[in-house]
C-alpha cells in the first residue's frame, strides 16, 4: 500500500521535516488516527490552508481502505521509501494502526533494514502503537534505496544512514527479525510480521528461531514472503515444511516492473546466487529422472 499512491510526495515530505522539530511522532500519529477513527479536526501552523485541505483529503481517502481492508479482512503492508519521506509516511500508516487495529493488525509498516536506525526505528513504532492498546504488524526487509540515499546524504552534508556493509545490513536484519519474533512468542497474534527476504540463512535462522521460541508457524503470526520466480528453492521446503510464506506478483507496463526487480536484486545480492544454485538443482533433477 503506497502512501506516496494517495499523497502528493512534496506534502509527505512537509509533513516528515516538521516530525522532531513541529511536533513529535506519536503526537502527529494520534492526530491522524483520531481524523480517520472519528473525523476530530487539526490545525498545523507549518502547514498552508491549502495544505491542510489537501491533507485532510488524501487522509479521509486513505480511510475508506482502512476500513474496507477491516471489513473484507485484507491486509494493508504501507511501503517505506526514502529517509527523507519515511517520517510523514510512518506517521499516516501509524495513524491507520491506531484507527484500524483495535482487535487484529489490519495495517502494517514496512522497516528497511539497510539502515542504521531500523532496530530503533521499529522499536519506538512498537511502543507508539502497543502503549495505545493497539495490535502491531511490520513488514521486514533489507531495503532498496541504498544508492540515492548515500549521494543524498553526501550531497547534502549529513551522516549516511546506510550500513557499511552488506554484512551489516544482513546482521541488522536479523537483530530486527529477533528482536520483533521474541516480542510475538510473548504477545501472540496482536503483533504479526512477515519476513521479506531472498537470503537463505536468514530465513534458516528465522525459522529455527521460531521454534526455539514455541511460535507455531500455522497461527500465521510470523509469515515469510519472496518474490515470484525469485528463491522458490527457500520457498517450496520452508512451506513444506509448515511455514506461511507468500510470493508477491510483480505487475504493470514491463518499463515500470523492470526497474522494480532490479532494485530487488541489488536488495538481495543473494538472488543472483540462488538462482544459479536453484538452475543447479533443476539440472540434478532433470539428470535424476533421465536415469530412471
């Protein structure tokens, strides 16, 4: 669920450079939870008239799928992008938790964990939405973004917020995944998350994790999530084996989907890897049956 989609980028950006300065994240989040749960009115001395119409539009908009998503039982995994928008966008999709996510996890927010802050980041989003008496959901991954974000950041003469390493990133990734799973294994099916990733130890680990904690992979509380046509050599035995996972479907104009698979693989330098070793597994495969 694109908030970028229902939301001019140039208003979401506003509203992200005014979080720590204006007015702080769970203050703003509360704002637009009430604005979409009971239609209070806000006023922002940062923001134009004009802004303030165009605001309460796109929110009353992105209402109507929050409660359509409620009543069908449709999940809604809210997009992060870049860091500079990532604020104003937590905000909106903390909001739609605090309107929506009274009794299950309706809405979630995706953590990108290409960056330094993810572990801190997801934490104080927990605790702003769980301190409300609301259910939680987020969507973990590594995040593909990393170029622009590190020109943006020496263009602009501030601290990189990319790990160092595809090695850390990896290791904050799975800080993240443990961080949130030993969180489930004490709260249950309030807080639900999928792991969204091509990397095969990650999700060995995950997975082991899982049932060293006592989570049962069928409550659906921790679900894994690919591509389709990406890592079906993770997919088909951790499902085998028990484990919900889901296999997104790329679709649109090929000059719109192209660019979305290639950020995908520089997300995960392991694809490339796994699809040669899944090619090699097909060959042994097609050897196996020849002989027989």
């Amino acid at each position: 669920f694109k908030i970028t989609a229902m939301m001019p980028g140039d208003l979401i950006t506003k509203i992200a450079s005014n979080i720590g300065q204006n007015i702080q994240l769970d203050e703003l989040s509360e704002i637009f939870g009430n604005f979409m749960e009971s239609g209070k009115k806000f006023r922002f001395s940062w923001l134009t008239d004009d802004e303030h119409e165009q605001l309460e539009t796109c929110l009353h908009n992105i209402k109507l799928f929050g409660e359509k998503a409620k009543s069908t039982g449709i999940t809604l995994l809210v997009d992060a992008e870049y860091t500079y928008m990532n604020p104003g966008i937590s905000a909106v999709a903390l909001g739609m938790m605090l309107a929506f996510n009274k009794e299950s996890p309706v809405v979630w927010n995706t953590y990108q964990c290409y960056l330094k802050a993810a572990l801190d980041t997801i934490s104080s989003e927990l605790n702003i939405v769980e301190s409300r008496g609301r259910c939680f959901g987020a969507k973990i991954v590594r995040g593909a973004y990393l170029e622009k974000e590190r020109k943006l950041a020496k263009e602009n003469g501030y601290p990189d917020p990319v790990n160092d390493t595809y090695e850390d990133t990896c290791a904050m990734y799975d800080r993240v995944a443990e961080h949130m799973m030993q969180h489930i294994a004490k709260v249950g099916p309030r807080c639900n998350i999928v792991l969204g990733t091509h990397n095969e130890q990650s999700v060995l680990t995950a997975a082991a994790r899982m049932l060293e904690l006592g989570i049962d992979p069928a409550q659906r509380n921790i679900v894994f999530g690919q591509i389709y046509g990406m890592a079906d050599q993770i997919s088909v035995p951790l499902s085998a084996a028990g484990f919900k996972v889901y296999k997104s479907v790329p679709y649109g104009p090929l000059g719109e989907v192209l660019p979305y698979l290639s950020r995908r693989a520089a997300e995960n330098r392991v694809v490339l890897a796994g699809a040669r070793r899944e090619l090699d597994l097909l060959k042994a495969e097609l050897r196996s049956r020849m002989k027989v």
